[in-house]
C-alpha cells in the first residue's frame, strides 16, 4: 500500500513540473497584448522590408506571419521593429521583441554566452562576395587589397577576416552599421566589394539602380544556416515558433497548400489528418488550437510557396532552392513527424 502512494505521489509531481515547465511566461506576454512583436532586418528586398504600400514583405516576414497564425489563427497579429545587426540580440534579450525573424545565423557562442534559442533553418544560406562588372573580377581570390564593404558585429565580418587571412591576401574593410546605408555606401563606389549572406547580396542587387552591372563572385566561403530565434526561458514559446517554421517544411511534404488546404481536410491519409488537427492532440501537445498548422498554410502557405513567393526563381532575385529544397529533392527541408 505504501508503495502505490510513492508511486501515485511520484506521478503527481511530474505532472505538476511538466505543467510548470509549460508556463509560458513570454508566450503568455504574447498573449496579453494580442500580438507579436518581431524583429525583422527592414531592408533586404525579398526577406524583410516594406513594399511601396507600406506592406511588410519577405520570407522572414511570413515565418513571423506564420507564428502568429499559429498562435492567434490570424497571420495579420504581427507588429515588426526593423533592427540592424548590432542592435538585434539586445532588442531580444530586452524583451523589446518576442522573437528574431531577421536573417541570423545560428552559431554556439549565440546559443550559449547570448541566451538565445535559434529554432529549425528558415534559409540555409552562405557567405559570398558582390562586385562591378567592371571590376574585372572573375573569383575572390583576386581581391587582395580590396575595400570591403561590411556589417559589424556580424559573422560576416569574421568570416571575411578568416577568408583574407587563409588566403594571404590584404583588406581594407569599411565597417557601417545599417544594411541599407552600407548597400549605399557600395553603389556610390566607395568600397571594391559588398560580402554578406549570398541570399542578401542577391536582394541588394536587385534594388540595385543596375542589377546587371553586378556580379555574385562563385566562392562561397561559410554556412550560415538563418534561422529564427528567442530567448531561453520559456519551452513552449520556443516549442511554438520552432513547429510553426517545421509546418510549413511539413506542408510541403504532404503536398498540403494555400489552395488545396480546405480539400485536405477530407483526406483519409493518418498523417494529414493529424497534421491539419483532424485528429486532435498536437495542438494541446503545444497549447494552441488544434487548426494551427491548418491556420498557418491557409494564410501563409507551405515553405516552397513562401520560398517562391518572396526570392524564388520568378521573383526579382531568381534564386534556386538548392539547398533550401525538401530533402526528397536533394535539400536540407526536413520536418521530424508531426505526431
């Protein structure tokens, strides 16, 4: 008898520490107020900034659309605070914002010394070098004692310190805070060279005032897997945002979209079935409505159609999936089971 009350106590005290571990206190913050605060770059044609209407637009622009699907089931719940990169970490750690949408690259020192918590890849990306045609420059390896124009506090910069240093050849870097006076910078002729993520080097070009005098150089010289990010403390807010990104990867797969969704919902497949709520248990698993994942495709759309949407090949920048394909096709998009 003695030994069934252990037991019966034993049970008790777990369940009370998984629900304290799933009191939210940043999700319910997000709550409270009735939306949610990102972060986003504010000036990276195709993954975050306004439109000529005002309109945020970018593939960094629907993961916070999507998060705010998920949690409200209205992908319009978002407030965006443009950051530089200097000033992105801090605004997080703050509470200034709820969670990071703004091309950061997850790395050890940002997950442990920082505090944060990056979540699944949104853009699996790397480093390369932007020049003028006009350069003559076929490779970076024929940049010794280039200008190079780039952000500080970044791996970029450390990045392009490494690259100069292993290949023994000299810089002169010119190091600007903003995103979009440092395009500015480059366009005027100032700096030889513009190095950044290759996804941001193609968005600069294109809002370029001559996309065609340019050149992407071929190396790329780092990874830099982007990925949304929040604070440590709080699980499930970080449970959330991570599934939400993993939805629309998930969505794909199923061959779930935008247009096809309310078909769907009909489907005898198990694992559409659970995925779009159907079957219920993930949204109570995560504290949302069981329509989540559903809310996210209907309004934002699965990850190839916000890919294609905001830099794929019929957009201004025109970039392949390559690596960002699902991994049935060759890629790194891959979501573990939604069960």
């Amino acid at each position: 008898m003695e030994i069934r009350k252990v037991l019966a106590l034993a049970v008790v005290f777990s369940l009370f520490a998984v629900g304290f571990a799933y009191a939210g206190k940043d999700l319910d913050a997000v709550r409270e107020k009735g939306f949610i605060q990102a972060g986003v770059n504010g000036g990276v044609f195709g993954f975050g900034m306004p439109d000529e209407k005002g309109v945020w637009r970018g593939l960094d622009v629907d993961t916070a659309r999507a998060i705010a699907a998920a949690v409200f089931g209205d992908a319009d719940k978002v407030k965006y605070t443009p950051l530089t990169a200097q000033q992105r970490f801090t605004a997080l750690q703050s509470g200034e914002i709820d969670v990071l949408t703004r091309n950061a690259t997850r790395t050890l020192s940002r997950e442990t010394s920082l505090g944060l918590n990056f979540v699944q890849v949104n853009y699996y990306d790397g480093q390369g070098f932007l020049v003028p045609k006009k350069l003559g420059v076929k490779s970076a390896k024929e940049l010794s004692g280039a200008t190079v124009c780039v952000l500080p506090g970044t791996t970029t910069e450390q990045n392009a310190a490494d690259f100069f240093r292993k290949n023994k050849m000299e810089w002169k870097p010119v190091v600007i805070e903003s995103t979009t006076e440092l395009a500015k910078t480059f366009f005027a002729g100032r700096c030889d060279v513009l190095t950044s993520d290759a996804s941001q080097l193609a968005g600069t070009r294109a809002v370029s005032p001559n996309p065609k005098d340019y050149i992407i150089l071929p190396e790329i010289i780092s990874k830099e897997p982007l990925a949304p990010c929040v604070r440590h403390g709080d699980d499930q807010w970080r449970d959330i945002v991570d599934f939400s990104v993993l939805a629309m990867i998930e969505a794909e797969e199923l061959g779930i979209t935008s247009k096809n969704v309310d078909e769907m919902l009909k489907s005898t497949d198990p694992a559409i079935q659970r995925f779009l709520g159907v079957t219920e248990g993930n949204g109570k698993a995560l504290g949302l409505d069981e329509k989540w994942a559903y809310n996210i495709v209907k309004q934002v759309g699965n990850y190839g159609e916000v890919f294609e949407r905001n830099v794929g090949v019929n957009t201004t920048l025109g970039l392949e999936r390559g690596l960002n394909a699902l991994w049935t096709n060759g890629g790194l998009m891959y979501s573990p089971p939604f069960k």
